[in-house]
C-alpha cells in the first residue's frame, strides 16, 4: 500500500513538471521605477523585446529565453518630446513608428531594429504636419494588417467644421502605395468613431455611430470603408430597427473576408441591456451577410450576474474581446466591471462617453495599442473615463460566447472572478492565452490575503478547468495580467511589480 501511495507521488510530481505552465522573472533594473512607461515588442528569432521611456529617456532591452538583459539600446536619436510610439513586429526585425514636434512641426518617422533592439536603418521621415499653438501635437497614428503586409499611418485634423482624414498606405518595406486626402461631417457631441482598421488588401474601415445626445446610447450605425486606391469614403448605413447599441467591437475576417460588428443593446433608453447585436459584412459582396439582435436569456443572465436579479444580469459587462474562429464564427469575451468613487456615482455613460469624450484630438481613441501601461494616478487602460476623488474598481465574472457565422450562439460559459482595487484597477482584469485548442485567462485572485496569478482555461465545447498553480509564482510579485502579450504558440510577456521596480515575466505554456 505505501509503495503505491509513493508511486502515486511520484507520477503526481512528473505530471505537475510536464504539464505546469512554467514562470521565468527579469532581475529589477535600478531604472524601471514605477513611473516608466513601456510595450511589450513581442519575440524576434531567439530574443523578448521590451521598449522602455521613462521622462526622455528611450531605450529597447532584448532578454534571452531565460529572461536574462542581453542589451539595453539606448535610442538617442530620438528627440526630447517623442510624443508616441508604435511597433510592427517581424520574425526577423520590427519597425518603431513614431511622432514628435519641433517648433510648429510634427514628424512622423520610423526606423527598423533587429532582434538585439540594434538599428538596422538610419531614421525614415514618413510625413509631417504644420500646426498652430494651441493645436494638439498627436496627430499621426499606425495600424498595420492582419499579415503584416500594410502598414497605414492616418492623421484628422479638424477644419472649418470638418474633418480632414489623411491617409498614407504602405507596404511591408515602407514603400509608400497610396496617398489620400478626404473629409467627413462630425459632430463632437453626437458622433462617435470605432477602432481604425486595415484589412490584408489594404481597405481602411471603421464605423461612426450617431447618438441623440450626449449622455445617450447609439440610434445610427454606419460601416465606412476606402478601397487602397480610392480617395473618397464608401457609407454603408446599418438598420438597427429601434435598437440601441453600447460601445462598438469590429473586428476583420481576412480569412473569410469579412468585417464582423459586435455591440450590447437595448431596446429602450435607460434601459437593461438586453443581448449582443452582430453584423457581418461580406468584402467582396459589400453587403450585409448577416444582421441579428441575440437576446440572452436567464439561463446565461443567471449565472453571468454578481448580484441583483437577472433582468439587470448584464448591465456592467463590457465587450474585451472578439477571437475569431476558421469557420467564420467568433468567440465573444464580455468583463463585468464597474467603479464607484466619492462624490461620483458610477456611470456607464459617462464611462463610455466622458471626458474626453470621443474626441479626435484624443490619440489614444484611434490607437489599438493604447491598452498600455498608466503609473498610479493614470486612467488604467481606459483612457475615456475620469471622475474626481477616491476611487474603487471592481472588475468580477468573465462571459464568454461561442457564436456561429450567423452570430447565434454555440455555447455560454462564465469564468467566475471577483476582484477590487483602490486607486488603480492596473492588478486587475485578465489575459487571454491560447494555446492548444484552450484559452487560458489568466487573472490575478485572492487566496489567503495573497494575489496570486491563477490560470481558467476553456475548451472548444465550453468546458471550464480550473488549471494547478502556476510553477514559480514567486512572492513580492505583483503580476499586472491586462498588460500581457503572447509572444508565441507558448509564451506570454506580463509585467509585474517587484518591490519599487518593474519587471517582466515570461509564462510558458506545455
């Protein structure tokens, strides 16, 4: 009997060695305080890039596998006042792309770096823009498509009551194809844009939403698309039949040439959300495929809720993220989040369309990489809500929906969390890793007064695991989960915080 119990052992300790997720840290660097500002690069050959700023100082540091600083390369050419920063990442080498002003100028430019943060390219001046005093120096930001292979920057400028869109398309060598100059009606109070996007073929898309007021949901929807070559927008307005929509998700189906459009509705104003509206767009037809308001029932509002009754189940979800499936079908991720501050309620509204609003003077709209890191005091990842005085985020139940071509769902399953903090919501939320045919959600959760990172994962058919402990969860890490990045088939960047000082962890997944 008791060598059957010491084999049992034995097999348990070789299962736990193969199948844990394994965690290596970086050593704390005397100079990644709590006030730098960074994004996770990704992985070219061999080595983790890691971009770093703290006041003008610029420098990119590569890692070897073992999360060992193979070099820290100091960006000295960058001026003072960089304004902002994007990368595009290779296999083999990665463009940096960013802004700054000189005088009444702003620059963009873009260089190229390896996998050692060396650069490869002497700085490329992709455009500029003459400005007056009081106007907001962020004007350019970068999107690139799904294969690398376009790489667009886009600026707006407001004039004479319009909106000027300009438009640079380029391909992967940075070889600009296409230059366009268009204008558009906005009205800052009642119109409301998307994300930006550029398909595999070069077709810039997002929507523009139209409100009745400022505190109110959206009543009109349009799709809005410019073929690589054409200089004028195409409008594709949308029935929402009554409905109101909540923020809007789109995302591209280079696969299955589609633009898929995902929101929460209501059939009222002030209402309870009621479900999820989808839209797909076909590219080559340029016509709706499908078009369906999904309400969700009490079977999903039951075990979806953290308190209250099933009618209002819903009413603090927000969409996170949309992961497309081969088939055309997408898997749906929803977050129930809320705040609540002295002096100031809660308010969706004014979550979603506070200060600054959807403003276009606001870069942080147009970026998909604004999910970054903001030190204590900062807006967390969500730039567009501010309230005054002391603040408490709750950040609980994850829902995830597995929906059809036709935008039905498969299946519902809810990852059941619940978390809080004061101040700052940057330990909070989740990552998504997939991996395997799983997607792991990784998130931070309180066992025995300590915040440990724990890892759910969940099944194509919607089967839920709760996964062992993490190998390595070492104490005094501060794991900030929402910063995360995969890096590959089975690894993920996180930033976490050691003491005073930033540092990264690598998870790798079996």
């Amino acid at each position: 009997m008791r060598k059957n119990i010491f084999v049992f052992f034995i097999l348990l300790t070789f299962y736990s060695a193969v199948y844990s997720q394994q965690i290596t840290y970086t050593q704390p660097e005397q100079q990644d305080s709590r006030a730098l500002d960074f994004q996770i690069i990704g992985k070219i050959r061999d080595n983790f890039l890691i971009y770093k700023n703290i006041r003008s100082n610029y420098s990119i540091c590569s890692y070897d596998n073992s999360m060992r600083l193979l070099n820290r390369i100091n960006m000295n050419f960058m001026p003072e006042k960089t304004l902002n920063v994007d990368f595009v990442l290779y296999p083999d080498f990665a463009y940096m792309i960013y802004q700054y002003q000189r005088r009444n100028t702003v620059y963009c430019e873009a260089v190229k770096i390896n996998g050692d943060g060396k650069l490869l390219s002497d700085p490329v001046q992709l455009d500029t823009t003459h400005i007056n005093f009081f106007a907001n120096n962020k004007i350019y930001s970068s999107i690139n498509s799904e294969d690398k292979s376009k790489i667009m920057i886009y600026k707006i400028q407001r004039k004479n009551g319009k909106f000027n869109f300009t438009t640079l398309l380029f391909n992967d060598s940075l070889q600009l194809q296409h230059e366009s100059r268009m204008q558009t009606d906005f009205d800052d109070k009642k119109d409301m844009f998307s994300d930006f996007f550029v398909d595999n073929d070069g077709n810039f898309v997002f929507t523009k939403g139209n409100k009745s007021s400022t505190k109110d949901f959206i009543q009109d929807l349009s799709l809005i698309t410019k073929a690589p070559a054409q200089d004028t927008f195409s409008v594709n307005t949308l029935n929402l039949s009554g409905n109101l929509l909540d923020e809007i998700k789109l995302k591209i189906d280079n696969l299955n040439k589609n633009y898929i459009i995902n929101s929460l509705y209501y059939t009222k104003r002030r209402g309870n959300v009621e479900g999820i509206y989808t839209a797909v767009w076909n590219i080559n037809d340029k016509n709706i495929v499908t078009q369906l308001f999904q309400n969700l029932g009490d079977s999903v509002r039951s075990v979806a809720k953290t308190n209250g009754n099933n009618k209002t189940a819903l009413n603090d979800y927000f969409i996170r993220d949309i992961i497309l499936k081969k088939d055309g079908g997408f898997i749906l991720t929803a977050e129930d989040f809320y705040s609540q501050s002295r002096g100031t309620p809660w308010n969706r509204y004014d979550y979603l369309y506070g200060y600054p609003s959807f403003s276009p003077y606001n870069y942080y709209m147009y970026s998909p990489y604004s999910y970054g890191y903001y030190p204590y005091g900062g807006f967390g990842g969500y730039p567009f809500y501010n309230s005054m005085g002391e603040q408490r985020y709750y950040y609980n139940n994850i829902l995830v929906l597995s929906m059809d071509k036709t935008g039905k769902p498969d299946w519902a399953s809810v990852i059941q969390k619940s978390q809080y903090d004061d101040q700052t919501d940057n330990f909070l939320s989740y990552v998504i890793m997939l991996t395997g045919g799983q997607m792991h959600f990784l998130f931070n959760q309180l066992e025995r007064r300590t915040q440990l990172l724990t890892d759910q994962s969940i099944s194509g058919t919607g089967k839920i695991t709760r996964n062992p402990p993490l190998k390595g969860l070492d104490r005094g890490y501060q794991f900030m989960p929402r910063y995360g990045k995969q890096v590959s088939a089975s690894q993920i960047i996180i930033p976490c915080i050691y003491r005073n000082y930033i540092c990264f962890a690598k998870v790798e997944f079996p």
